[in-house]
C-alpha cells in the first residue's frame, strides 16, 4: 500500500529532475507568421557605434590562466589591445590600415620581440588562435557581427527557443554562415554567428564562431557582457573568453595632430585596469573581406585625404624588446 502511494511520488520528481536539467524554451517576440524579414535583421548586424573603450576586462584563452584585458577600438579597422598577467604585459597588439605592431613580451606561441609590419591578418590569428580579419575583429568588439560579403542568399530563417535567438542561415561561393540576433528593448540586435568555409569534397569546415552573452544597453546602444570566440578546433582549450567590465562608447580620442604632440594626454593606458569579476570558462584559411571594406582611394584625392593621420593609440612602439621584422613574412 504504502509503495504505491509513493510511486506517483517518485515518479513526479523525476518528471520534475529531468525538466530542470533542460532551461525552459523562450518564446519569440513575435506572433505566428510575423517574423522579421531578414534584410531588416542584416541591417542591425553592423555595430551601431563607432568606437569602443574597455578599460578593465577579463580575457580567458583556452586553459591558460584569466588576464586582465585593456582594448580600444574604432570601425572599420582601428585597434589597440594588450592583455595583463598578475599586473604585468604579456602582450599588445595594435592596428590600422596602414600596418600592425605588435609587442609580445611573454606570450608562448611566438618570439618575444617587437614586431611591424603592413596590414596583415595572421596577428591577430597568432595572437588569439581564431582566424579574423581586422574589420571582423573590430566589428565583434564593437557589439557586431561580421557578415559575408555579398554576393549570398539566405537559405533558412528560424527561431531558436533554447538561447531566444532568431537565426539566418546564409550561402556565398565557398561559404556559409549563420547569423543569430537578440530581440533587446524592442530591437533586434547581433547576437553572434558561425562562419564555415567549403571545402573540395562539399564538407563544412568551421573558420570561426562567436556569440555574445548578457545582451544589455550602454549609452544608447545594446553590448554584451561576455563574448566567446572559438576557431576552427572544437577543443575546449582554444576558446576564447572576454568579459567587459566599463565600457566607453564613443570616447572622444583627440585631435590626431594635437594628440601626436602630447603623448602624455594621447593613450588610453593610464585608465584604471583592476580586474573585473572572472567569469567560468595554426594557421586557417582567410575568411571572406567584409561586405564594409572601404573603397580605394581616388587618383583625384590628395595625399592627406587618401591618408588621414592615424590617432597614436593604435601604434604601438619597440621600447624594451628586440626588433623582430614582420610576423606574418
């Protein structure tokens, strides 16, 4: 008698254990047959910003321990990067469209030195083991997604109930990507995507990934509070973890003329780069140029408009390090 009594008992905890080992699904923000249409969902995956400031971050890259991240970042490809360990640089990396620094003092996966060179994707391939352009990289940090160059198609839409994403799956000569978008504050925003190359043989292969976490608004825009990169390789160890701590929309970076004159006044580097709270967790093919690349300067422009002096937050210089040449020769 007795066991029988407990047998609905028992048999609605393990109802109840196995759906808590699953989240429950989310529902679209949208009613049957009203989704949005992709080209409205391609038109939010460029960043809405122009440049990023992140003072205090958290990087993780594969199994290696947590550092502290500094990073400021301005579209379509300006950056300057470096990343702490216990207080000290391990190593920095900065670039624009004229060519790349880049200072590793500790890091393993190359020699320490200085190194510099003309544009050149393979630093930032070296440094984080994940396969972007600058412009991706760039676009990424800036709260987007990069997008395939056209010209593609989009071969599905769907909603996913599991992370609340509304998905495109797009087809180029060679490649496809996926697309996710978050609907945050009435808006649709970039929420991360896949990139796979095709190989001879029609397979997929995987270039990159990425997807941003905690989707939520800073100073008129939507940014993450964690974004996750992982390359080709499926290990564990090669993913790429990047928790924010501030983040400066838009900082105003001077005069680059005036700046060039006051190096004391011109760097991001005195900002304060305490920690933030830590959070858990060789070579690939080039990805696709994003579809944003600018055009080639006219014969009809002058030099200094075919050349807009570069801020000196995105060079970096040799002091303290052996001159090493180019990293990508």
């Amino acid at each position: 008698m007795r066991s029988r009594l407990l047998a609905p008992i028992f048999a609605a905890l393990l109802a109840a254990a196995a759906t808590g080992c699953r989240p429950p699904e989310i529902l679209p923000p949208y009613a049957a047959g009203q989704a949005p249409k992709p080209d409205e969902l391609l038109g939010t995956a460029a960043p809405k910003i122009s440049a990023l400031q992140v003072p205090v971050a958290k990087i993780r890259i594969g199994r290696a321990p947590s550092g502290n991240l500094m990073f400021l970042a301005q579209k379509p490809g300006r950056f300057s990067g470096q990343i702490q360990i216990a207080g000290h640089e391990f190593v920095s990396l900065a670039f624009h469209e004229r060519g790349y620094t880049l200072r590793n003092v500790a890091a393993d996966n190359l020699p320490s030195g200085f190194f510099a060179g003309p544009p050149a994707d393979c630093a930032i391939q070296r440094l984080l083991g994940v396969p972007f352009a600058a412009q991706e990289l760039v676009s990424l940090v800036l709260g987007g997604a990069p997008v395939l160059a056209p010209p593609y198609e989009v071969v599905s839409q769907s909603w996913d109930a599991r992370h609340g994403h509304e998905v495109l799956r797009l087809r180029a000569p060679g490649y496809e990507q996926e697309l996710r978008f978050a609907h945050v504050d009435g808006a649709w925003w970039p929420a991360g995507g896949t990139l796979w190359q095709r190989r001879s043989d029609g397979q997929l292969a995987r270039m990159w990934s990425l997807l941003h976490e905690e989707l939520h608004p800073v100073d008129g825009t939507v940014l993450p509070r964690r974004t996750r990169l992982a390359g080709p390789s499926t290990r564990r160890q090669d993913l790429v973890i990047i928790t924010y701590g501030a983040q400066t929309v838009d900082p105003d970076l001077g005069d680059s003329a005036v700046a060039q004159a006051n190096d004391d006044d011109a760097g991001w580097e005195d900002e304060d780069t305490a920690a933030a709270p830590s959070e858990g967790e060789g070579d690939a093919p080039d990805a696709p140029a994003p579809a944003d690349t600018p055009p080639a300067p006219s014969a009809s422009q002058s030099p200094a408009q075919a050349e807009p002096s570069i801020p000196p937050q995105f060079t970096l210089d040799g002091a303290g390090l052996a001159p090493r040449g180019e990293l990508c020769r």
